[in-house]
C-alpha cells in the first residue's frame, strides 16, 4: 500500500521545488547531446537558422544559450520554448530542462503534473537524472512506495548516470526502512514492469 500524504501547505510544493531546483543545477546537459556538438559553438544567427530547420540538437543548444544568457539576452521564456520544440523531436536532454522548468515556473507556468510527464519522458530513453527527480517530487509528498519504485529505476544498469545509480541507491536505503517488505516488492514490481515497457530497454 502507497503512503500518502495530501500536501496542504504552500511550503511544501515549494519545498519540492527546491529540491528539484537542487538537484537539477547541473542539468545543462550538453554532454548528454554528443551528436549536437558542432552546434554548441555555433554562431548564434547561424544556431537560429538550424534551430528554425526543426533540428532538434540545434534547439536545445539555443535554449541553453537563452536560459544562460550566452551571447544573447537571458530569456527563460524563449529558452522553455526552445528546448519543448527539441523534446518533442525526441531529444531527452531537453524533455529533463522542460521537466525542470515546469517543476520551477521558470520560464513558463509552474505544472507540476507537466513536470513529472516530462520528467517521465527522459527517464523512458534511460536518463536516470529524470527518474531520480520523479522520485524525489514523489518522497516530498509522502509517496514512498512511489518514491522507492523511481529510486529504483534510477538505480538500474544500463542508465545515463553512475553518479546518479549512487544517490539513489542510498535513497533505496534510507526509504526501505519506512516501508512494508509488501511496499517495497510493489515497488520493485512496478519499477520491472515500467522498464520492460520503456522504449530505452527495447
């Protein structure tokens, strides 16, 4: 059985979102875009005119410039806007930022339900940053057995980041001490058949 709790107090969402705001501060994620690299140094009228193609790898790069501010005026609308263009062509990198900027309210309305598909959608194509992040959204709202399965799955072999397997098997740890040996075998289960489905294992 799931352990819930309904959040009914503004600090916890934004708690949650400071978590998420944490422990996604390294996600530029230009190392997980290795195809786009030309682009990363691209000149920028030239980036505009590859990211107006629809090439994805060229949209994620001119969000990345608009969210820092590199060579043109910061714009985190702009930036939100270009790197949703690129994770709807598929590029994982992008759907973790749009996932990330849905959770924060940076650059667009704060969703969270929009956050987690995102989020969702990048841990598909095994970016463990995105599932880590799931989980944590899901601990902040007292959604253990949830929580564990994300934790998991970030776990897993096969994943983007050894870095990431690490934190969350202390999480794994840490929750399974919270839970039910009936939880935790839910959550496993539900984790084996989540990966089975995803398109990364397939």
């Amino acid at each position: 059985m799931t352990t819930r709790f309904m959040p009914t107090t503004r600090s916890l969402l934004l708690a949650v979102v400071a978590a998420l705001a944490t422990s996604l501060s390294h996600a530029e994620l230009n190392s997980n875009q290795p195809e786009g690299s030309s682009f990363a140094a691209m000149p920028l009228t030239s980036l505009q005119a590859a990211a107006q193609t629809g090439e994805k790898s060229a949209q994620f790069y001119l969000a990345n410039r608009y969210k820092q501010g590199q060579g043109v005026a910061q714009d985190l609308t702009q930036a939100f806007n270009w790197y949703l263009k690129a994770a709807q062509s598929g590029a994982a990198a992008a759907m973790l930022n749009v996932g990330q900027m849905y959770a924060e309210g940076r650059g667009t309305a704060q969703n969270l339900p929009q956050a987690k598909l995102w989020l969702q959608k990048a841990a598909q194509l095994g970016d463990n940053r995105a599932s880590y992040n799931l989980a944590l959204l899901e601990e902040r709202s007292q959604n253990l057995t949830d929580a564990y399965q994300w934790y998991d799955v970030s776990a897993r072999d096969g994943m983007l980041s050894e870095q990431v397997k690490g934190l969350a098997q202390g999480k794994i740890r840490k929750l399974a001490a919270n839970l039910s040996v009936q939880d935790i075998q839910d959550a496993r289960n539900r984790a084996d058949r989540w990966l089975q489905t995803s398109p990364a294992n397939r």
